[in-house]
C-alpha cells in the first residue's frame, strides 16, 4: 500500500510537471553528452562545484539544496548516469516526483536524456529503473525494450527484462530472456530461481565439446566413406 501511494503522489506530480512543459535540453559549453570523450572535456568543472561524492550520496549540496546541485549537473550533461541514479533516488527518499531546487521533475530529467541521448544504455537503465520502483511497470518495460535492442548482449539488461516478464506471468519470455543473461555470465540467481518456482525453469543446453585443432584438420582430411559404417541396433534405453 506504501509503494502504491507513493507510485500514485509521483504520477499525480508528474501529470502536473508535465502540463507545464518539459522543454528538450539545448547543448551548451560545458555540458553535451556524458558518454562523448569530447563534451566530457567540461565535466570537471560542473561537477567540482555541483556534483561532489557527498551530493552524489545524497548527504550534502554544495552550493545549496541536494535537488538544486543535481539539477544543475543534469542542465549541463542530461545523461548524467550518474546524477540521474541520486535524482531518482533523491526523489523516492523524498517521495517527490520534483525534489525541491530541481529546475524540473525526475520524469522530465530522464525524458530529456533519452531524447538527446536514445544511443544511452545505461540512462535507459536507470530510467527504468525508476519507473520500477514508482510503480510504472509498463513504462519501465518500454525501456528496458529500448536498451535490449541497443545492446543485446547486455546480460544485466536481459536479467531485468526476465524478472519484468516473470512479474507479468509470462513465463516463455521470461524464459528466454534468462537464458540469455546466463549464457552471457549474469552471476545472480534470482530470476533462474522465480523460474523454478513456476516449473519454468529448463537448463540450457550443454555447450558443444571443443575439439583440438590438429584432430579437426586431421577429420576434415579423412575421406568419408560411401556406404556408411554398421550401426548397433537401439537398445530401447
């Protein structure tokens, strides 16, 4: 019931956010795209004043209000990962879908990151994220969808996709998407043991015996016999 009001208080501020605007970011100097090597030339600078380790952890602003440094960090560099992780979380510690100082809502701050940024995984990710943990299961798929097409062999994206797909009960999806997040070395049990739990766990296929190098030159070499060898009868095991 707490999560469901809390998800009900955010959307409502959200709606209203949204009725006023949300205009898309305009690139200026410093600021442009986290994940670029050139724009994050700037980054030092906005985030010696705005963006330290204690406004990151949510203890302390540096020139004011929490809200109103992150806010400032995500103005300059949308795709902030990192700054978009402390608004979030600054907005669920507060139970504010716009924590005050922040120039706009969580929502807003996201948008405008996909917006600039729909090559970011990792924004995505955390959006998603978000959107989970406010009760917005729909949305949260949506981007998930979105950073699974942009980086298929992403296991942590694949186990995220699997437990949303177990949480709706669609357990052939969720299937398929944990086999994956295995077969790419996703280390937590988590979703295999949901599976489990519903009988829709299987174990994957054995990978193929490696054969030495030298016994495969020496097959390929071996003339194949015309009149195939004699084959024991099946024993009915």
């Amino acid at each position: 019931m707490k999560h469901l009001i809390l998800a009900c208080t955010l959307g409502a501020c959200c709606a209203h956010a949204s009725a006023a605007g949300c205009p898309p970011y305009v690139k200026h100097t410093p600021g442009g795209d986290y994940t670029s090597a050139q724009d994050r030339a700037g980054l030092s600078v906005v985030e010696q004043f705005h963006f330290s380790r204690a406004v990151e952890t949510l203890t302390q602003g540096m020139t004011g209000s929490l809200g109103a440094d992150i806010s400032y960090t995500l103005e300059h560099f949308p795709n902030h990962h990192r700054a978009l992780a402390s608004m979030a979380k600054l907005g669920l510690r507060l139970k504010s879908a716009q924590p005050v100082g922040a120039r706009y809502t969580i929502s807003c701050f996201f948008e405008r990151a996909t917006a600039f940024a729909p090559h970011d995984v990792t924004a995505r990710m955390v959006y998603g994220n978000y959107l989970l943990a406010t009760g917005q299961d729909a949305a949260a798929l949506e981007q998930l969808d979105a950073a699974s097409r942009l980086a298929p062999e992403q296991a942590t994206i694949q186990y995220n996709l699997g437990l949303m797909y177990v949480k709706k009960k669609e357990y052939d999806k969720a299937s398929a998407h944990a086999q994956k997040a295995y077969a790419l070395g996703f280390p937590l049990p988590g979703l295999k043991n949901k599976l489990k739990a519903v009988g829709k766990w299987r174990e994957p296929e054995p990978a193929p015996a490696v054969v030495d190098a030298k016994e495969t030159k020496e097959a390929e070499e071996t003339p194949v016999p015309a009149v195939p060898e004699p084959v024991e009868p099946p024993s009915g095991e």
